[in-house]
C-alpha cells in the first residue's frame, strides 16, 4: 500500500518533490478512477492529472516535469499583478 502523498513510481514522486518546491503549485490526492490525483497552479488554468497506473512512467513524470516548468513562474508573476 502506498502511503498518503507518495505514488507508487519513484520517477513520479520525484516530479511531486519539484513541484512541492514551488510555491504556486499544489500537489492533491484524490484517487478517483483512474486519476491518483492532479497538480494544480495558482495561475487558474486546468490541473494537470496524475494518473495511478500510467502505461510508461517515466514518460508520465517527464510530462508532470515539463508541465511544472512551464508553471514555475506563476507565483512571480501574480506577485507583480
């Protein structure tokens, strides 16, 4: 069983840690069907889902990656507004 927080593919949780880094995104869980849960930003556009069982991984994590990267600004730029 996977504790509260983690997913069961280190590559993923790895993804979680960056983000958690930044302070416009927030990690939920929320397990519904096969949706583990979804990562959302301050910005106000749609939350990126973090499926339970993806079919590669890794691939997964480096598309949570790349979509923490575009979102890392959020905060900077809602703090100038």
């Amino acid at each position: 069983m996977v504790g509260r927080g983690r997913h069961q593919h280190n590559e993923i949780n790895a993804a979680f840690k960056e983000a958690r880094k930044i302070a416009s995104l927030t990690v939920v869980e929320s397990h519904n069907g096969h949706c583990w849960g979804w990562i959302e930003c301050i910005c106000g556009e749609e939350p990126q889902p973090v499926w339970c069982t993806p079919r590669n991984p890794g691939n997964h994590a480096k598309r949570l990656l790349r979509w923490i990267k575009n979102h890392s600004e959020c905060a900077k730029d809602e703090e100038r507004s």
